[in-house]
C-alpha cells in the first residue's frame, strides 16, 4: 500500500541494474587500474584507452556557437534547422516517399515515450522482441501500458516471423491500434539486423494486415539508435527505408532517431520522432499532437544541441569530416565485435546473431549468477533475463579476444 503516492506508481528503490554494475566496475578500476578490469557495461563508445569517445568535429562545432545558442529556449517542436537536419540525418540518400514531419525529443527515449503515450491506448500492450532495451517497459509501465514479447530468433538464429505474426494478431483481436517496436539496424541487446528479404516480408504482412483490420491502426517504430555503427560495403543500413511505406492509410511508420549514438551526444539529449505518413493529415496531426506532448512533458529540448546538428548539415565540408570520424570507429567496433565472435567460435560458446551495433548477447541461464561470478574475475557484464550483454563497444579489441574464454568458464562453473 503506498504512503503518499498512488498505488500504480509505487516503485521499487534502488539504482538501475545496468548502472549498478557500470558503478562497480568503477569502482573496481579505481582500486586496480584500467588494465586490470574488463568494463562491457557501457553503452557508450569507448577508446582503447577507456576514455569517452566525442567527436572532435562535433564538439569543434558546438564550441563554435554563440553563448546565445547555449542560452536561449529552443522552439517547442525543436529549431526548424534542426528539424530538415536531422531528416536528412535519418534517411540520408534513402528518403521514403510520403508526408514526412519530425519532431525535437530528447534522445531517442522521448521519441519512444511520445509514440507509446500517443499512438497506444492506456491499458494496451506494446509489442517487443523477447531481447530488448529494458527501459521499454519503464517506458510503457510508466505511461500505464505493457508489453507483449515474441520470439526474436527461430531456430535457426533468423527473424521469427511467425511468432512476430502470432502475436501481433493476438493483440488486435483485444486492442484496437497495435504499436510495435523494431530496434533494427543494431539491435540492442543483441545486434541484429533484420535484413531486406526480412522487411519485405513484414511489409507485406502490415499490408495485408490493415487491408483485413481497415479499423486497426497499425504503428511500427523503428528504433534506429545504433544505425550508424551499421551496414557495410553489400549492404547500406538505411536501404530498407524507401520500401517501408504505401502500406495504407492505417499503417504508419516512425523512426525514433537518437544524435546520442551517430553524434556522440549522449548528455546532451538530442533526437526525434519522424514519421513517414501515408497522408498530409495524418503527418499534420502527427506534429500537432507531438508538439503538445513536447509541451506537456520536457517543454523544450537543448539548443545548442539541435543547432549543432543542423550547423553540421549546412556544410558539406564539416559533414564530411563527421562522417568520417563515424567510419572510423565504425571499423574499430567492427574489428572489436568480430574479435569476439572469433574467440568464441572457437571454444564453442554460443551468442546471438550478431551483424552490427554495441552491443553481443550470450544465452544463459542464471545470468545474475553469472555475472556476479564474472565481477569477482574483474569482468563485468549485463546480465538479461534471457541472458548476458557484452559491449565491443567501450572494450578494446585486445580484451574482446580474452572476455569469451572467461564467460564460458564462469558459466561452466555455475551451471555445472
């Protein structure tokens, strides 16, 4: 029973599990040094060294602003610059078709948040992969909503459309709207794409969908954090974008895109909410009712943030030399992920398909226990309901080559 709060909010106390052990482990670094711990708890790119990496030309561009565009308020919806920036930022050279409006949010968590709160009845449930970003269901439970999970992988470590259908059909016999998340390309936690022949399948399943639901509203939010960190020379990350459209007029896709990743701007809360409707009316209602949630819950997001991503994209010159401080540590988290998976091919320790992104996965059973175990060797994971979170991400590639023989003993040792 709750002393002063509402029963429904009551919460449980204590630090975010994921911060929790990011706080040991450095704890633990400060006692031994860097090169004594193993960190993959963050979810932020970290160099060799075990420093924060920011980009220099990003930051070159921030400092360059008047005290004025640190100062000021940004508009409601976000800085109109901002907004036709960070479009050109999302789809690049793979601009959808259709009525396309974006909204400032902070981070791609607010673009989550306004999708769920706006486009989801209270009481409804959100669909998710069984793998997924656990504030998804802070998200959700804060704003009076659940989730629904089905399966990521089939048996054979593709994307389970069946069971993605099986449960998307059970909700809109109970629901009248269903919203569902795909974080892809990059997913977090696992690091899975869904690839085209994929998307061309899902496509033709909202198609026929909303043509068999005409009074179903169906809403897929692609989650596209990771996206720069993705793709490769045979595939573009960004090719599925053109084709997911014209899927009638009661399917609408959103794209949640954080500047938090692509930027490194992780404190500086930059991102939006795009959708890419298949009517005028419904992308103008899409910015009204979005730029009233924006009111109603942060006001405003960060100037200098916005106008630095829109600065950027004034100039092909600095764009450039963004980008190719992007591919850069794009190899290197390539070569880091990659090192991993060698390693643990060959001893035989078992992860989820991987094919871009932060972060690796590994099934486990009792993988609290696991990870505990591992904190007492000096390496620190997340551990998952489903199982452990490893991020190439802020390791070097030298430890991503010791860490897979380190997990397989300490799950050999727990789950003997």
């Amino acid at each position: 029973m709750a002393e002063m709060v509402i029963d429904s909010s009551v919460r449980e106390t204590g630090a975010d599990p994921i911060f929790k052990v990011a706080g040991a482990a450095a704890e633990r670094t400060k006692e031994l040094g860097r090169d004594a711990v193993i960190n993959s708890t963050i979810g932020a790119f970290m160099s060799d060294e075990g420093k924060l990496v920011a980009f220099k030309t990003v930051y070159r561009v921030l400092r360059s602003l008047p005290d004025t565009e640190f100062a000021g308020y940004a508009k409601i919806a976000g800085l109109p610059e901002y907004l036709e920036a960070v479009q050109k930022a999302c789809f690049k050279e793979f601009r959808p078709d259709g009525f396309i409006e974006a909204i400032a949010t902070p981070g791609g968590t607010g673009a989550i948040r306004h999708t769920i709160c706006n486009y989801s009845e209270i009481g409804d449930a959100i669909l998710v992969p069984d793998w997924y970003w656990a504030p998804y269901k802070t998200i959700a439970n804060e704003n009076r909503r659940d989730l629904v999970e089905f399966s990521l992988f089939d048996q054979n470590g593709h994307f389970n459309l069946e069971s993605y259908k099986k449960e998307f059909l059970a909700l809109i016999k109970t629901q009248k709207r269903v919203v569902s998340i795909m974080n892809t390309p990059a997913h977090n936690p696992t690091g899975y794409s869904v690839t085209m022949d994929e998307w061309c399948a899902l496509k033709d399943f909202y198609t026929e969908t909303a043509e068999a639901h005409p009074d179903c509203k169906i809403i897929v939010l692609v989650d596209i954090a990771y996206i720069d960190f993705a793709g490769n020379i045979e595939q573009n990350a960004r090719e599925f974008m053109p084709m997911l459209t014209n899927m009638g007029e009661n399917v609408l896709p959103l794209y949640a895109y954080s500047a938090s990743k692509s930027y490194t701007m992780y404190g500086l809360r930059n991102g939006a909410l795009i959708c890419v409707a298949p009517t005028k009316a419904i992308a103008e209602e899409f910015k009204a009712t979005c730029t009233f949630s924006n009111r109603g819950t942060w006001s405003n997001g960060t100037r200098c943030a916005q106008k630095t991503i829109a600065e950027i994209f004034s100039d092909e010159l600095i764009l450039n030399d963004v980008i190719t401080e992007q591919e850069f540590f794009r190899a290197v988290l390539q070569r880091r992920a990659e090192a991993f998976i060698e390693e643990s091919e060959k001893i035989g320790l078992e992860l989820c398909t991987y094919g871009d992104g932060f972060f690796i996965s590994i099934p486990c059973k009792m993988a609290d226990k696991v990870s505990d175990y591992l904190m007492k060797k000096n390496l620190f994971i997340v551990a998952l309901k489903k199982g452990l979170r490893f991020a190439p991400c802020a390791v070097s590639e030298n430890n991503c080559r010791k860490a897979p023989k380190m997990i397989k003993e300490a799950m050999n040792f727990i789950l003997k």
